[in-house]
C-alpha cells in the first residue's frame, strides 16, 4: 500500500489525535528514529499521521493499553493545538526516565520558575525573540529576565537554520519550542537551559 502523502496544512486532527487522547493509550516519546549527531536532533515537521499504526496491546486481564511512539516534533503541535493533552493522565515513556503522566511532565514556558532547577521535563511555549551574545551563542527568550531562556554554542546555530530553514533570528520570533531536559539557575538567578546539553528539542515556526 502507499504511504500517505504529507500534506504541510494537516492539522494532526482525526484518528491520530482520537489516539493520543484515549486514556486507555500509553505515549513512547522516541527520542532515536531520525536522530543527528548534533544537539538538535529532533524536526517539527508537521507529519501528517500514520494511519496504519496500531498500538500494542499486552498484560494479563484488565483494560488492554496501546503503546505509542511519538516524536517531539508531533508532540509539541498536540500541545498547541490539543488544550486538553496538556491536562492528560496518559503516561509517558522516556528511555532512561521514570514513567510519568503527562500533565506532569509538560511545563509552559512561563510557569517555569528556578524550583525547576534539575527537573527533567518537556519544556514547551511561544519564544519572544532570539538573541547572539557578544560571544556568538545564540539565546532563545521566552520573555522578560524572570522567564526561562535557551541557550545555544555558536557553532550549533549554522545546523539548526539548515534543518528549519531559519534565515535570521528574526524567523525565531513567536515559534514555538519544546526541549526535553533540566534547566540552570545562574549566579544571578536567571533560569536556563542550555541546549548542547540538553540535547532534545523541536521547533515549530510562526510561518
């Protein structure tokens, strides 16, 4: 059979999003199919849903649960355009992590504060602008000096325009980002996350 075509307007609504809000549905985030060597190894690409998948079914009695994989980047559109994941009692799989649900994993970015210092979560909001420092790393604001900002080496930005399509930081201005990893707190208490080393993101531009 054909694969389906990817359609840039789909909207993720549907069989897939009926899926990804079935309580009964555990979500595997894959953190490994399509993976660069770089930090930036997760796209937002707005894939259309594979409509052929079907979850695995195991245990002995009781309710039966689907195991989905999922990348970041299908992951971070749900949360845009699904209010209701975000409040969901489905857990998620993370390699290495505990199990944990979903409304406890997913942070906006503007209720991050430094009491998430170390706390590995799936940080995700709107970026207010995007900014080089003197010392060429590139920082990814979500708002004001209260408000947790992304940090990026120098020589990591060229990889990351290539794989968007990013031609300036202006582009960056009103996307929205979800980073899997565990923020700083600096010396002059301003929370951070620095992306080469927590090293899973997705991007979906304001385009």
């Amino acid at each position: 059979m054909a694969a389906p075509e990817y359609d840039p307007n789909d909207d993720g609504q549907g069989e897939d999003q009926d899926q990804l809000l079935n309580p009964g549905n555990r979500i595997v985030v894959d953190l490994n199919y399509g993976a660069a060597p770089q930090p930036i190894v997760q796209e937002a690409e707005n894939l259309p849903p594979n409509r052929n998948r079907r979850g695995r079914y195991g245990g002995d009695g009781g309710r039966p649960q689907a195991r989905m994989h999922r990348r970041l980047g299908p992951l971070l559109r749900t949360l845009i355009e699904v209010p209701a994941f975000r409040h969901s009692d489905q857990i998620l799989e993370i390699e290495d992590h505990p199990e944990i649900a979903v409304r406890d994993f997913f942070v906006p970015l503007l209720e991050v504060s430094v009491d998430h210092q170390n706390q590995f979560r799936g940080y995700w909001g709107m970026l207010s602008d995007a900014k080089r420092a003197i010392d060429g790393t590139l920082w990814l604001n979500s708002g004001g000096r209260d408000s947790i900002s992304f940090c990026l080496d120098e020589h990591l930005i060229a990889p990351l325009f290539a794989r968007y399509g990013i031609e300036d930081e202006e582009d960056l201005a009103g996307a929205y980002i979800l980073v899997l990893g565990s923020p700083s707190v600096s010396q002059r208490n301003k929370v951070y996350c620095d992306l080469s080393v927590n090293e899973h993101m997705a991007l979906r531009l304001d385009r």
